[in-house]
C-alpha cells in the first residue's frame, strides 16, 4: 500500500506536445521543493495559498534555467489531497517535463504511483471511495449524459444515498439491541413496526439503486453493441458506414474478417462500443473456427446485437440460426442491400418471423442510415430507463455491495417475521451495514482498495 508520509510527484497531464504541462507535488516538503527549483519574477519571502507566481525553474545542481512557469502552492488542508500541494505549470513535451521532474526527485521526492494523489485525497477525508470511484470514471466516461452523472456523484449526491440508507439501519439495529440489552423494554418494540422500517427504508431503497447501474451501462461504460451475421451480409460494410471511416476491411471475399474489430460510437448521445464480428458459418480450418467462436462468444456478452440480413439473398439456415440465437436479447434486424432487389420477400415477414424490430440501409450507398440510427436510439431508450433513475450511475462493484446489503437486510426481515431471536435480526442488519460500508470506503478490504486505485493514470 501507499506510504502517506512521503512527498510525492507525477506529471499530472498527457505527456506529449503541447501548450501547458502540470506536475504535481504533495506532502509535507511541497513548498520546500518548490523554493529549491523556483526563481519568482517579483522576489517574495511567502508563497500565498491559491496564487499563481511567474517565474523560472532552474536546476538547483547546475543553476540551469529550464523554463519559464507559472506555480501555485495550495496550503493543507485547502489541497486535494488536503496536503500542501504544489503545481509547475511549464510549457509541454516529453523532454521538459521529464527533466522537471527528475529534478524534483533528485530532491528526495518519491515518484508517485497510479491513483495515489485521490488515494491521499481518500484517506484524508476529503472524498469518500464512491467519490473517488468517480473521479477515474469521470476521465473514462463515453458520454455527456455519463458525465453529469459523474459530476453529481463527485459532489457526494450517491454518498448522500448510502449515508440515508446506513442511518436508517443504525436506528433499526439501535431498536433491536434495546429488545436484547433489555429483555424487560422489549413488548414495547413493534416487530410489525420494524418489518415496515426494514422494507422501507433500507430493502426498497438499496433495490432503486441497484436498478440505477442499469444507468452505467447505458451512458457510461457504453452499450456493447455487437454486429453479427452470415458471411459477406455486409456488417463491416456497416459499421464503416456507422463510424463514417474505413474502420474495417472490406471485400467481396466471404469470410475476410476473422477477428472481431472493435470502435466507440455516440449515436442520440448515447455511446456504443461497435464491434464487428466474422460471419457465422461452418468453419473450413482453425483459424475461422477461431473467428466464429470469438463472435459467439462477443454474442453472448452483447448489451444490444445489430442482426445483418441480406436481402438480396435468399434467407438460409445461417440466417434462421442466427435468428434464434439472439432471442431474449435486445436486437434491431438490420435488412442490408435496399438498394438492390429482395429476394428474401416483403420485410413484414421477417418482422412476423423474428418477433424483433427491424430497419432497412445500405451499406453500400449510405441509403437509410439516419433511419437505422433512429431505430438504433429507440431499441436502447424504449424503457426510458434514462429518466427513472437520473443522479446515480453505481459500477458494477457498488453494485455489487448493495446486492449483499439489500440481501442481509431481507434475510433480517425473513427472521424478523418467523420472530427468531432478535440477536440473530441483530447479526443480518449488522451484516448489511458492513456492505453498505464497503461502498463508502469504511470497512473495505486493502486489496479491493488497491484494485480501484491502480486503475488511476499517474498525476491523479
């Protein structure tokens, strides 16, 4: 784990060309640093908290002037990491801003690991883990939708929910060690009463929240949207199409793609992992028995599939296959080649065959493809899950714990209503607000926090 002890550095912007680089330091030898490797332009004995002062780095080992910067000094706990904090703002490109910070630590600065400034900022008490969570999620997020999300999470708004939540249980695990502490006081305790606060106030709650990760999938991680049909239907054709480049090889050979190619895609706002597969058939040699089973595989992780159907070809087994395969899931028939003739009959018969929506393009011309991005919009909204749950986006792992939350607290209410002892009721709402700590940070395990952490790019 982290030593938090230390003073820390990282370039905190993409190294590369550019207009401004950011390196940042914390910890308690910040502003020491700084007045090591920093000539001010107007001379001062002080640095002001949350100012910015021109001036010139040099290298206190060779008294070279590396570069004219502007520097700011952010004074504990007004920071961050709520350390002192300093940031070199220098003109960028990989050779400057590496030697800045070589320089920096030639001091006795340790290089900073991934994550570790808003691991700082965590154990300080300055966010909490839900906040920090959104913190890389927000630097990941596909979406505008995802964005704001993200921000309402940063400002606490899901803490918000969770502390409701873990309150509520305090009070009712509070009511059920009266009853055990104090045998005598407990006829006065309602077990209907408590029934109704459990469901109440923690089951029916944490079930919103979790129905709200639905949310997550859709504006922030991004739909896996997968492309799926018989050889030479037309799908990389498409997805060309979709991304408006020549993302993928295109020719009349069956069977060109073998590997699946995948693109990031914002269709109504709402963005989509593409991913163009190789056409299902019975494969000829390892290498496409590869390919088909990389698609079958994509398939059956697929948030949403795009059917490709040929309709200047007679529909054949590969199609009817493919047809049943993607039953259940959330699937738009895409009937490609309109601008040839159909020989697979009127379109209503697939409609009437497939039980599934369906829209008309070329792949070819580009004929139809607002009408398939607005068939692709409302197969993904039909449900307006957008607007049932718009201030939360839980991942997957708070998810997760509040799945085990809710769970305990059902097992309480189970018990609670076959009147078992109230130690046991005691033991399940206990339980479930361990879970609900995990979320937050308060009783999560060392290496779950360094699993979130080390998904953090270095400087943040």
């Amino acid at each position: 784990m982290f030593k938090n002890e230390d003073t820390i550095a990282a370039i905190a912007t993409p190294v590369g060309r550019g207009g401004i680089g950011i390196i940042r330091i914390s910890g308690s030898n910040s502003l020491e640093i700084a007045r090591q490797v920093f000539k001010p332009k107007r001379p001062t004995n002080s640095f002001k908290s949350h100012h910015l002062y021109l001036g010139q780095m040099y290298d206190p080992f060779s008294n070279d002037n590396i570069d004219e910067i502007l520097l700011s000094f952010m004074k504990a706990p007004h920071s961050y990491t709520r350390e002192d904090v300093v940031e070199i703002n220098s003109h960028s490109g990989y050779q400057i801003l590496s030697r800045i910070l070589r320089i920096i630590i030639d001091l006795g600065v340790r290089l900073a690991k991934p994550g570790e400034f808003t691991f700082r900022a965590f154990l300080n008490g300055r966010i909490d883990l839900t906040q920090a969570e959104a913190v890389i999620d927000l630097i990941n997020s596909k979406s505008e939708k995802g964005l704001a999300f993200l921000s309402k999470q940063l400002q606490g708004s899901f803490r918000q929910k969770i502390d409701t939540i873990r309150q509520n249980a305090i009070n009712i695990l509070a009511n059920s060690e009266v009853a055990i502490d104090f045998p005598e006081e407990a006829d006065s305790i309602s077990w209907e009463n408590l029934a109704i606060l459990i469901d109440d106030k923690l089951i029916k709650p944490l079930e919103s929240l979790i129905t709200a990760h639905t949310n997550r999938k859709l504006w922030v991680d991004g739909i896996k949207t997968v492309i799926v049909g018989r050889v030479n239907v037309g799908k990389s054709s498409l997805l060309n199409q979709l991304l408006d480049e020549q993302r993928s090889i295109v020719t009349p050979i069956p069977g060109t793609t073998r590997d699946v190619v995948e693109s990031a895609i914002t269709i109504g706002g709402m963005p989509l992992r593409l991913m163009d597969t190789a056409g299902l058939r019975k494969a000829k040699n390892e290498i496409e028995k590869f390919g088909v089973n990389l698609t079958k595989q994509k398939l059956s992780e697929a948030d949403f599939v795009l059917l490709v159907i040929d309709q200047s070809r007679p529909l054949n087994q590969d199609d009817f296959n493919l047809i049943a395969k993607v039953q259940g899931k959330n699937t738009l028939i895409v009937i490609n080649k309109i601008d040839l003739p159909s020989r697979i009959g009127n379109s209503i018969h697939i409609k009437d065959f497939s039980s599934l929506p369906f829209a008309g393009v070329s792949a070819l011309t580009g004929q139809g493809l607002d009408q398939l991005r607005k068939a692709i919009q409302n197969c993904l909204l039909k449900d307006d899950i957008d607007d049932l749950y718009s201030d939360f986006a839980p991942n997957l792992r708070q998810s997760k714990a509040m799945s085990d939350s809710a769970q305990f607290f059902r097992e309480a209410l189970h018990n609670l209503k076959q009147r078992l002892p109230m130690e046991i009721i005691a033991v399940d709402l206990k339980s479930g607000l361990d879970a609900l700590g995990e979320i937050t940070g308060e009783t999560t395990s060392e290496d779950i926090l360094n699993a979130i952490f080390s998904q953090f790019c270095l400087g943040k």
